[in-house]
C-alpha cells in the first residue's frame, strides 16, 4: 500500500507540532551552519540588558541625590526663619553669602 505524500498544510501543521527545544536545536544548528554564533549574540543581548538596567540605576540615584539636597537646603531655610516670611531671600539662604 502506498503512503501520500503530505500536503502543504499537512507539513505546515507538523511543522507547528515541533517542540520549542527541537525548534531551538534547529535554529542553532542552521545559524552553526550559516556561521552566526548564537552564543555570542545572546551574550550581546545580555550585555545590552546589564547596561541598560546600570544606566537606570545611576539616573535615579542621582535623581534622587537632588531631591535630598532640595529638602535639606528647604529645611535648613525653614530653620533659619524666626518669624515666617520675614525673609523673603532665599538666594541668600541657598547661597550663604552674608
């Protein structure tokens, strides 16, 4: 007895059915055969990901240093005022100058 050949959606269907391990191995080997290093490529990709999440962290750490120098600079003018709104110079509070 003679076997069918598949159809196009029939390939297209087992070609769904393949695991995502099986896919990956296959990725892996014609990207080998192509000459691509995968491995290098995803450890670009990481890289690139480690970088990003430095840059994050090194913006809201100085973000955040401002902020704090805003508000101990508003407390310290806030402690100097006897009365409020008996100096209306904040430049000289922020600066010093006498």
């Amino acid at each position: 007895m003679a076997t069918r050949r598949p159809t196009s959606d029939e390939q297209n269907a087992s070609l769904a059915n393949i695991s995502r391990t099986r896919r990956a191995q296959l990725v892996a080997e014609f990207e080998g055969d192509l000459g691509i290093d995968y491995k290098a490529r995803a450890r670009a990709v990481y890289e690139a990901k480690r970088w990003k999440v430095i840059k994050t962290i090194i913006v809201w750490t100085i973000a955040l240093m401002f902020f704090l120098i805003a508000c101990q600079k508003l407390w310290l003018m806030g402690q100097a005022v006897d009365q409020p709104f008996t100096d209306l110079n904040p430049i000289h509070d922020l600066f010093g100058s006498d």
